[in-house]
C-alpha cells in the first residue's frame, strides 16, 4: 500500500482551581465567587475556541482566571486526558501561541458536521472514544473465539505479522490484529495497537515547520507509537476539503492533516483507498512531519478482526532518541509547481513537501 500524503484513559485529574464544598463558592486568591457562576463558566468556557476563550477572558478577573486555568490545562496535555500518558505542548518560538486547537480522537471517527470537544476541564468529552468502536464494527463479522491469551500457531487473527529487519524495516507491511468481534480483551497480546500511545511524546514548535511531534522518553526500534486517527471521508468530500485547505495553505494559513491511505493488490491497481483528515478532528499523529530520507517512523496497514477499515499505524524504524523528532516520508510524487517549502533539514531535502491528486 501507499500512504499519500479502544484506548486507556487516565484517571481524572482534579481541576486547577478549587471548590470550597462547605461556602459553594470558588476561592481565587482573596476573593469568592458564588457556586452557580462557578459551574456555569466550568461547562461553557471549556467549549470555547482559543479566540473565544481570550475574549471571554477580558470580561471580568474571575474568568480571566478561569480561562488562564483553561489554557494551561490544554498547553499540558494535546491528548485531553484520552492517552496513558500526557502530551504537552513546548513552544519555544517567540510566538505566543501555547497549543494547538483541535478535537482529540484515538481513532478513527465518522464524519462530523459540527465537531466540538470540552477541553480544558477535568470532565472531558470521553463520549468520541465510548461511541468510534460501535460505528466502525461489522455487524456479524468474523472473530477469534480464543481462550486467553491468543497465539500465532491457533489464533487465525495472528497469522499475518510483520517481518522486522533490523536494516530493512518491515518485510511485510501489513499485519492483522483481533478485534471487536473476539473473545478475547485488551490484555491480548495480539492487540498490540489499540491500547493508546503508551510512550512519552510531546508537541514541540518550531520556527519554521511548525509543530512537530518528538520524543519524551528512549524509543526502541520497532516500537509502536501511535495510529492516524481522524474522521474518514468519503472521495467526494476529501477532494472538496482538500481544495479548501490547499485554498488555505497558499495565503499560509490551515495546514491540513488530510492523509489518504491507497491499499494495492499485486498487479498493481487500487482496490481500496480510505481518506482519514486529522486537520480539525484527530489525535497526536496531525503533528508528525515529512523527511525526505524517509525518516525515523515506518507505516504498517493494520486489519482487525470485525472492523470496517483498516488502521494506519506508525512504528520506529530505529532507535529514537529523548527529545529526537519523529517524522516520516509523506510520499515521493511533487505534482503541484507551487509546492509548500519543505524544512526537514534531510541531505536528501527536495526543497518541497510532496503533493499529489486527492
């Protein structure tokens, strides 16, 4: 195949600004606040984008407070509490631009007409990860009937796995998964893709590419660290959105996150194709960056039993150091003449990113 272009939640953290249960009333600093205004600008704020949030803000000190609160929660976790771990956002840039707005899903998603996240307070939106396994099921489909602990010589959801060659990466890059449809859980070792991002990462600005996602921790290689997820299109509306965003892109505004994913049988023609977009509705995947080199992460098609689509995963084609970005090759086709500039920093740099028909 050619690529173009359900998850563990932590416990819930306490939000950062407390709650006296004996007056009902919101201590900031010296002054109270009463217990309904307390609860009505904890619903309403989180929902706000960063524009509104700020205007909201010169209101009055106590939702200036609220909403300086709100956007410190956000700028320490890009995965809204939907991950094992946190994902901070890191700007280091002169700009003041402390995260980067957008609704978080662990995986793929139908497409939303409105789509809206609360974020920012400890009572998140978990209803996108209790509601994407239901939509994306096939009803009836086939699954193992393994009990316990699933293995490649019994389980039929085990025998397609990817060779990794230490040198060549992947032999085979696509592998099969159990899924909805199984007897067995999470504790599946067979399920290696759809427990989260169980490494460190963070969000990292930089100064010209934007940002990136990197490192928080050592990487092995071979190690999964994250699927595309997004909202999945159809054709029709990737192509419309696409216009949109390359519209957006050309005045240097709205990058887009829109990865196309083309699945081939061994003559060569096309037999399946899934548009994912990431731009508006995604998970810490939107962030990662080209490398004309190919870069540090390699793309593995995954097909779970029961399920409707297959996944696009990404794992480390080598040791990945603390700090190190992760970054992989868009694609080699360059048909635009107006290209975005590309800033990969690779010996093998084009000079602009790859682009191709939607």
């Amino acid at each position: 195949f050619t690529a173009s272009i359900n998850s563990k939640t932590r416990p819930i953290k306490a939000p950062p600004y407390s709650l006296n249960p004996t007056m009902q009333t919101l201590e900031t600093g010296n002054k109270t606040f009463p217990s309904l205004f307390f609860q009505c600008a904890d619903l309403l704020l989180p929902w706000l984008s960063p524009l509104d949030l700020a205007s909201s803000s010169l209101t009055c000190k106590f939702l200036h407070q609220i909403s300086k609160q709100i956007t410190i929660s956000r700028s320490l976790d890009a995965s809204q509490n939907l991950e094992t771990h946190p994902i901070p956002f890191i700007n280091n840039t002169p700009d003041s631009e402390p995260y980067s707005y957008f609704v978080y899903t662990p995986c793929q998603i139908l497409q939303l007409s409105n789509p809206s996240q609360q974020w920012g307070c400890f009572n998140s939106s978990i209803y996108l990860k209790q509601t994407v396994s239901s939509l994306l099921t096939i009803e009836d489909g086939f699954g193992c009937d393994c009990e316990g602990i699933c293995s490649g010589d019994e389980c039929v959801c085990c025998r397609l796995k990817p060779e990794f060659d230490s040198e060549f990466g992947f032999e085979y890059e696509v592998m099969s998964e159990c899924g909805e449809r199984c007897v067995c859980d999470l504790s599946c070792r067979n399920r290696l893709t759809q427990k989260g991002v169980s490494v460190r990462l963070r969000v990292v600005k930089d100064g010209r590419k934007g940002w990136g996602l990197h490192a928080g921790e050592f990487i092995r290689q071979g190690e999964f660290v994250c699927e595309y997820a997004g909202e999945l299109l159809t054709t029709a509306e990737a192509r419309c959105r696409q216009q949109k965003y390359d519209e957006l892109a050309a005045s240097g505004k709205c990058p887009s996150a829109l990865l196309v994913v083309r699945e081939h049988l061994p003559s060569g023609k096309a037999c399946l194709r899934v548009n994912i977009d990431a731009t508006k509705v995604g998970n810490i995947a939107r962030f990662i960056n080209h490398a004309c080199d190919g870069g540090n992460l390699l793309t593995v098609l995954v097909r779970n039993s029961g399920m409707l689509f297959p996944r696009l995963c990404f794992f480390t084609s080598r040791d990945v150091l603390e700090g190190e970005e992760l970054v992989f090759s868009y694609g080699d086709v360059r048909l635009s003449p107006n290209g975005l500039r590309c800033y990969c920093g690779s010996s093998y740099c084009f000079g602009f990113l790859p682009s191709e028909n939607t």
